[in-house]
C-alpha cells in the first residue's frame, strides 16, 4: 500500500464523524478502526495523567463536586469508578 492509499484508510482530517465508511475498502477500514483505537488509548493516557493533577491541585471549591471522579462524571458521559473493596 502507497502512502496516498495508506492516508485514505488513516484518521480523517476535520470531524471523524464525516468518515464515509462504505467508501473505505476493507484494508482501509480495518486500519482506520486500529488507528482510531491507538489514538483513544493516547488520549485516554493523556486524560488519566490531567485528572491526576486535576485531583491533587483542584479543591472542592473550584470543582464544586466533592472529588475529581464527580466533577468529571458531571461534565462527560463517563461514570465514576468503584475502588476495590467499596
């Protein structure tokens, strides 16, 4: 595969929702769901790395939720973790 093809089948410029799957050729739908899925891993790292010092620099004041988890769960679609033995 050429790097022309190998950018077709790559994470889109602009909006990842504008991807017109069903122009994709198989090879390059299953690189873009790999290259979607690596790029979620480093953002998620990212997120885990700003939430850690989100948790240790933001008082409950500033957050207005009664943790990190709670003030993130408000603002996203994710929800809080339970600890082991919660």
């Amino acid at each position: 595969m050429g790097d022309g093809e190998r950018t077709q089948g790559a994470l889109p410029d602009g909006d990842p929702a504008d991807v017109d799957t069903l122009r994709l050729t198989e090879a390059q739908l299953l690189e873009t769901v790999l290259a979607v899925s690596a790029e979620i891993t480093r953002l998620e790292a990212m997120r885990v790395r700003l939430m850690d010092a989100v948790d240790s620099r933001c008082r409950v004041d500033v957050l207005g939720h009664p943790h990190a988890k709670a003030w993130l769960a408000a603002h996203t679609m994710l929800e809080p973790g339970r600890r082991v033995g919660s």
